[in-house]
C-alpha cells in the first residue's frame, strides 16, 4: 500500500517521532510511506512526497513536525476536498494517517464520506482533549516542560512574599493546568471543568499565612481568561503582591521526552497494521490499552478528567 | 496509627515527591508520619524523628532522598534487627514504608518475620529489575536524563565519522539500555538478558555505511562490562574511530519528571491505604494497575523486559 | 568588621551564588558576616542574623535569594530609616554590601548621608540598566533562559508560516532583547532605545517571504508595550499567522550559570575588599575590571547598550 | 575575495555558530564563502562547496559542527598538501579561516610556508589551552554542560555518606576542572599544572568530618589519569564510599551558550576583517579584546591558567 501521512492544527512535541516510526514501519511492512507537507492545506494543493528513511534521519529528538501542519477553512467545501481527492490518486495513495485533534478527524471523517479513503487518526494535541482516550500525543513533553518552567519560577517565588499566577495551555480543558498543579504541588488549580470557590480559597490562604505560608503558586488554565483577575484577586483580597506569567508557546516544544517517543510509536503501529482491516477509525489510548474507535462514538462522548486526580486536587479549588 | 518510612539501597529520583506525599497523606488519613534517616543503618542506630509538613516543603523537584539511604550488612544479624525493634517500640512506631529495590523488600521480610512489624515495600531503583512489576520510581527520569545526554552527544556524533559507545545503568538489568536505544534511535543494543550478534551486526553496518551512514550510537547495558571492548571492536572490525562514555551517576540525578511525580504518589497512597489489611506486602505495578504481592511470589518470579520492545531492538542486537 | 548583606529590589539569578562568597570570604579576611532578610524593609523590621556556613551550603545551584528581597516605601521616612540604624547598632553591624539596582543604592546613599554607614553597593538585576557599567549580576542566566526558551519555540515556529512575538524583560532596557535578538538569530528586535521603521521591516518581510522565509522570530522589549500591537502588524501587514509569548518570570529564574556564579563571586571580593577605605561606592565592571565608582558619577550617567551589537542588530529594527 | 572554512580536530559547542556568522558576515563584506567539509581531511579529498544562508539556517543551536571535522595524519606528507592546494586553486579559494586548536594551526602554518594560502587560526577547543588568549570558543558551554551535571549529581551525593570523583575533559590542561570546582563548590580539585597534596587534604577532610560534612564532590582533570585511584584513597583514607563518573562526551555538546555564540561571532568578524592584511595570524582574545597574534609567538609561549582561581582553589588541592 501506499499510505501518506499529515499532520493538522496545532502542533505538539512527538509529532516527529511518530512520522520517523511510520517512515521506518511503513517500509518493514512493504508499504510505501508518503509525506503530506502543510496539513490539509497542502492536501488541497497536492504537496504530496515519497518519504525517505533519509528524511526522517535526526528528527527523534525535535519538537515540532518536519511536514509542517495548518487549519484549512477551505476543506470544508466540497470543491477543495476534490482536488484533494485528485492528488491522492495522482500519486497512488491509498491511506491516510493523521495526527491532530477531533477537528482533524472530523476533516477526514467527511473525506471518508466522499470518497472512501481509508484513513486511521492518531490523537496528537497538548490539550489532552479527546473523549474515550487517556492520552495524546504532546502532553508528556507539555507536562515536563511547565515542571521545568514552574521549577525556575519556584526559586524567584521564594525570594519574596508573592503569589505566582501561571496560566498553561490546553484550550477549554484543563488537563494541562490540572495536572501540573498536582505535580508541582502548586496551592491553587482553577480549571474549566469544575467549579471554585475563592471564598473558601480566601479563608485557607489567610489561615496559611499566619501559619508562615511564604508564598503561593497558582495554575490556572487558559480556557478561563482569569488569569489577571486571580492576579489582582491575590493582591486585593490576600494582601500579596502579585504576578502572572502566561507560559505560552513553550508548552509546545522541547525535545520530545521517552514516554512520548515510545507512545508515539506505538499509536504509528496499532494504525499501520489496521488500516486495511478498518479504514475509518481513531486509535486510542485507555488503560494502557491501544483500541480503535469509530469517530461517532468519539465525538458524541465527552471526554472526562481523572478523578482520581481532581479529589486530590479539590482543596486547590477551594472544595471542602 | 504511627508510620515510618525509610528509603533503602541505591537512591533514584522520585524518591522525595514520594517522601512528601507520605507525609502529606499520613496525615490527611489521620495518621503520624516519622523519618527514619540513614536506611537500615540509621534504623539500626534509631535515627527516627517525627515528620512534619515544613520538612517536605520544596523537596518535590529534587533528586535524591531526603532522609538519606544506605546499605547495611549488619542488618542480618539479629542483634542489631533486635535494637531496630527496640528503637521502633521507643518511638511508638506501629509500620514501616520502604522505598527500595528487592534487596531492601527481603530485609524487612526476614524482620517481619522476626517482630510482626507490618510494612509495606516500594519498588523504587533506576534498575527496573523487580519480577511482577512495570515501574520502579526513578525510572522515567533515568530515562530522560539518558535521552539529554544522547541529545547532546549526537551532534558531537554527527560532526565525525564516529561510533559512540554509551554505558547505561541497570546492574544485571537491560531495561533502561533496552529503553533508550529505542526511544533514541541507536544502531546499537547490547543487553545481558538477549544474545547479541557482533558478525551480524558487522555484516549490517558495513553494508550502511556503504549506503552512506555516517556515525554509529551504540547503547550497552553495564552489566554485560563490555563497553571497551565494543569500543575497540568498532574501530578494528568496522574501521570507525571510536568512543566510549559511561554515563554514571548523573542516571540517578535530575528533578523527578511529572510522571515519576505522580506514579510516586499512587505507590504511596496504595501503600497507606492497606498497610494495617496487608501488614507484609509489597506494592507493584502492572498494566496501569497497584497490586498488592506477597514477597515470596516476587522473589521466585523472574522480571520480563517488554516483549514488544525487544522485537523492536532485536536487529539492534544483530538477530535477524 | 561586622559586615551584613542585604538583597534589594527584584531578584536575579546569581545572588545566592553571591551571599555564599560573601560569607565564605568574610571568614577568609577575618569579618564576621551578617544577614539582613528581606531587604531594606527587613532591616526596618530588624531580621538580622550572624550568618554560617552552614546557612549557604547547598546554595550555590539555586535562583532567586535566601535572604528574600522587598521594596520598601517607609525607608524614604526619615523615622524608618532611623528605626533600621538602631537595628545596625544594637547587632554591632559596621559595614553593609547591598545587591540590588540603581534605587537599592540611592537608599544606602541616603542612610549614608544619615548616618555614616558605610556601604558597598553591587549591581544586581537582570535589565543591566546600570550606567558606566557593562555586567549586572543575573544577566547570562537570564539570556540563556530566554535562549533555552527560543530554542523550544523555534521547532514549532518552522511547523508553520507563523510569526513568533517573544516579549522579553527589561523594563526600560533594551539589553535583553537586544543581546537575546543577536545571539538567537531573531528576525525582529525592538528595544526602547533606538528608533525603528516597521515600514522598511515590512519591505524586507515580504521581500524574503517571496523568497522562501518559512516564519519569523521577533523579539520585542517588555518596555516598549507592544507586543500585542506587533503581533497584529505581523497579521495585517504581513499577512503571517502570529502568535505572541511573553517569558515572564521564568526569566529571574534558573540554575546560575559558571560565568554568573565567578562573576557574583568577584564583585563579593572586591566588596569587601575595599569596604572599609571605601565606605560609599558602588562596585563596577566595565572592559572586564572591577572598578569602584561614586553613586552620584553613576546617576548622573546614562547607560548604553554595547554599539556594536546595535550595529548588527540595526537590520532587525528596519535600519539601512 | 573566496574565503572558505574548515573545522579541525575535536569539535566544540560553538562551532556552528562561528560557521553561520562566517558565511553571513562574508556576504556583508562581499566576500564569497565556501565551505570544506571533513576538515584537513576533506580539503585533500577536495571536499568543497561554495557556502549559502540556507546551509547555515536553523544551525544557531546545534552543538558540533555541520562541515564535521577530522584529524589527518597525510597532512604532514608534502604529496597531500600539494593536492590540497590543487584543490584550493580550482575552487578559486583565496583564503581560509579555521576552526580548531593548535595542531591545527601549525598545519595550515606550514601550508602557509608552502604555498603562500592566508589563513586565520581561530581558537576552538574545549580544553582552553592556547597560550597568549583568555577564550577558546567551546568553553563556555562545557563549562556549563559540567555545572549541569554535578546539579544533577549533587542531590544524589547528599543522599549518601559519599564522596563523587567526576571526571572533567581537556586533556593535559586543567582549566575545565579548575574552573568548574569553583563554580561548583567543590571540595577537591586535582589538576595537572599544580601539585596537590592528598596528606593535607586528608587532615582537612577528616577534621571537616567530625565537624558534620556528610559528602564530597572531588573534580579531577582528565589529564592526571588517576580518577580511579582518587576514587580508592577516599575509600581507604577517608573511609568514605566512592563512586567515579567520567563526565565524557556530553561536555562537548549541547546548544551553544549566549556567550559562546556572541563570542564566536566576534571571532569570525576580527578574522575575515584582517585576513587580507595579516595573512598567516591566529585571532586571540585577551582582557576582553581581540588581538591578532603570530603562529610562533603563540607556539613559544606557555598558556596559563588564571592566577585568582589558582588562588581560590589553592584549599582544594591541599595548599595551606
């Protein structure tokens, strides 16, 4: 088979060592790997390129996609997805990988429809936001990345009598934010999902400091648009100086961590060996488990947090 | 009730986040946290003090063990296991919380045995060498900390026609050279638990560098104590200028990475949670569940490396 | 003597690596070293404490200050400043050394003139806005954290045309973004200091872009407010995709770097060197020497960004 | 004027960026830059290529050297060199500029006897070992690849009632080693320039013992060849454990520090500036200034560490 790969929406870190394994594995298989450069945008325009081990030589340890990614309004009339469907043919391709988010494999969920090209979506974004899928492709790297900023921001924090407000990325979810907030043992977590209480907050920070409380760290995700209000909420009524420092496009690079190659890798080989046997379906990942899911089922579920992980994290949101 | 924790044998990062969720949940579960400082030799000579919140504030994204480690022979007399309990009566302590390697689970099986002092063992060593068991703490650290310093040395690599020959940790155990020769993309793999090919290998490099390779990146398990001769097999057999790196004990070090940070806290809160149900257990892991095992069956067991992932590296061994 | 330090105004990176020579070397030439904690308004409050060796092991790898920092507004009331010269007198302090910037130095100027307190001041800051002076402790860290931070922007800036508005600290010093524009090959530098033309940028933007420019870096200093503004120039003039990052405090963060740590070492030496023939100076360090300088020649000065650097860096700023 | 490049001997962090300025910088100055790759090697096989802005695009970062460097023994042959010079004449090379340390100097020095080729020597060893000059471009980075890693091993010693011998590059000079105990604090540094009494230190350390030191960190010089007998005094002299770590490969890489990339640039503009005028110097860097300096000078002279550190460490060699 020839099978070309592309990668749509944002991009995140283990990006590159997916295409490198589906470069590598395609080729142990007898299929014939293909690049798709600048998403569905260069699908439309038949960007469309044989893949070379060569090409994927060095690209383990990048962030980012070597292929490039893009949104593309204009897939969603008919006109564009038939040149796209064109330059498929021209070129041989007979199935589709692609990394990114639900709006991706809706994208090619739509494709399907049309004109029945195979493809296999792989969930890659930094916002963890796919339902039925405890992971995606990006957040590992995200997570250690916002650690390692937090690690740097906790030395200066300690250095005066403030509160640090961060905001982290992850859209309307607050995985990013919530996460974190448990790993750096931050004292404060506001995520979209659940709701707050900075009144309850407000009585336990007092409380803490007259118990010699130096200095608080507070995660708050960007999918709120809070972040100054908690700033000024901390120097209003806490009474401490302040900061907010919004953590940004970091969050999307670094060198891919190990967890995030090896699971990169392993969503690239559930795909390639079930392209043929079921050609439009999402891999994902639930309990350690690979499991292929059809785009319904994924985008008329909700995807759900780890409770496990929001009890712990209940008295950073001010929940009794 | 009144709880001890004591970290034991090699130290690995991880060890203080779990250190801190130990005393963060003991008391939240209305229980007394202690120290014992020193490992079995500081239990030997009582060093065991009560815990409190400031000890563990800051401590999450350090490396090392705060209460210190060691290793003990002195332990297997019994006069001195005898002074250990004694110490323990003194101090009021009701169980103990070992965070170590199988070494360390024995040692407090046989004082079990001896006083019916409950506790619970955790696996926790760089070495992932623990039957029945995925994930010791400090492992996903080890592993990115070898992953920077393969960053740093493949454009040192790339700049020669050279093979690197890196020595990774593991004792008798291949796991993290298994681990990082995938997750890095090395030509080479050289384990004690699989049989290599050097003639293979040879046949298969030759031929590469025909083809225009460039350097070679070569992992090797300590345990095999090879990493100079295979240095010296490069340059003879290959005809490749060569260098050997043994990586040391910067494999123990770094701030823990988010997942070494939570998995710490789940042992920990397993081990609490049914530590007085399950005076004499130890806690594993295994496909994204706690268990709880009986010593015995873990020490007439045989630790697996992942199957799939030896499939991947088999021809980085030379096997066909 | 009795000699104590205090830290003043922001922090930077490099002032523990300082406080730990100054202790060090104080016991050396025989002084005896004190700590003033949280700045001059610590020394209101009278926080001073012999200080150890024991108090400044471990320091040397870690941002931010021990000794915490402050601003304080009561010092400019004659009463408070009276309050803190009691203080000094009842602990027996001869002599102070400060870390801080220009207005830390004018409030010892002024309790000098009260009261004859002998001083040192050390520049300390990471705008290295300080006249007559090239280096301000906690400057290389910075830069190479604002490096690290381009570094993991720069992949997922080339997985997109996009535009990438890094907004780095400063205050009304260019320095950083100026040095940090050069030393990472940014397309953009706009600083407070020097006037630029987005009109020739523009005519040089789209020059390149036809000739194949995949995305741009800009760097813009946090003194000029105009990021957001520059993000939108990008999206409408340009007509690139941009997304704007402000590093914040992850900038005062960070491990001191080697030069940082020598660098805040030297200035303690020459301190407490010349403190007691020299009782009101600030420490300098201009072409690489350490020299002694009066607070009034430094006030009366204005500092200036290195020429040459501006030089290569006048094409970034849409200079012919 | 046709400059090209080459890199020789050992790479270090810091070439890639003295290679883009190279090529940039020519343009500007309306030279023509070319590129040889593999060293002296590649300049006898006539490896050359006229150099473009997109062959140094996105090498800013990279450690090593993208034209890879080589040692070559067939320069030393008249045969060779006359076919380097060949080479040279075909591509129109009217110049060149190299990379490396002071073998290789003297080779294009007696190149320069033979066929009159202007050259410029540039400093590009992590050693710093070349007489009459303060930088040699690599070491700001190795410098800072060691600090990170004895970070990392810090907490890891402290765990343990242990003393850490680690290893440092730069052969038979100490300037590595030396420089990185101050920076780091350690409590041993054995270089090869300085003699060091072990008896001295022994008292020292033992008295520093009962007074509560719990670790050692020791930084030894590659070229004293006695890491491994350091690590065996501790174990019996002090009757502490020990552990050994040869830091190797990784001090070599990593991205280029701001001051290394700042540096290398200024380098490469003295270079190209003054190859016309001064045909056969090496660019040497000294108090802050960049100086042009004969070969024979600087082969005659002996390089010298610096006397102030020599001062500082004089405790940690045993000095009284």
């Amino acid at each position: 088979m020839n099978i070309a790969i592309l990668t749509s929406g944002g991009d995140s870190s283990g990006m590159n060592p997916a295409i490198k394994k589906f470069v590598e594995y395609s080729y142990l298989k007898n299929h014939t790997p293909y690049f798709i450069y600048d998403g569905l945008e260069g699908l439309i325009e038949g960007k469309i390129k044989k893949a070379s081990f060569k090409d994927v030589s060095g690209i383990i340890f990048r962030g980012g996609t070597i292929i490039r990614s893009s949104r593309s309004k204009r897939w969603y009339e008919k006109t564009y997805r038939k040149q796209a469907y064109e330059n498929l043919k021209k070129h041989g391709i007979d199935a589709l990988v692609i990394l990114g988010g639900d709006g991706s494999f809706r994208a090619l969920d739509v494709f399907y429809k049309d004109f029945k090209v195979p493809f296999m979506g792989i969930p890659a974004t930094i916002d963890n936001d796919i339902p039925l899928n405890d992971y995606t492709i990006g957040t590992d790297t995200a997570l250690n990345v916002i650690r390692h900023a937090i690690d740097e921001i906790r030395d200066t924090a300690s250095s005066f009598a403030r509160a640090f407000v961060i905001e982290v990325m992850g859209r309307e979810c607050g995985y990013l934010a919530l996460t974190s907030a448990v790993a750096n043992g931050a004292e404060m977590c506001l995520i979209p999902e659940v709701e707050y209480s900075l009144e309850n907050l407000k009585k336990r920070y007092l409380n803490e400091i007259k118990n010699g409380r130096g200095y608080f760290i507070a995660i708050v995700a960007e999918g709120l648009k809070i972040t100054d209000k908690i700033k000024e909420w901390f120097e209003k009524e806490i009474g401490f100086e302040a900061r907010s420092t919004i953590l940004g496009h970091i969050q999307r690079g670094g060198s891919p961590t190990v967890f995030e190659r090896l699971t990169a890798a392993e969503f690239i080989v559930k795909a390639i060996d079930h392209i043929e046997s079921s050609p439009d379906k999402i891999v994902t990942h639930k309990n350690g488990e690979f499991i292929l899911k059809d785009l319904n089922e994924i985008i008329t579920s909700k995807y759900a947090l780890n409770p496990e992980m929001l009890k712990i994290a209940a008295p950073l949101m001010g929940k009794e």
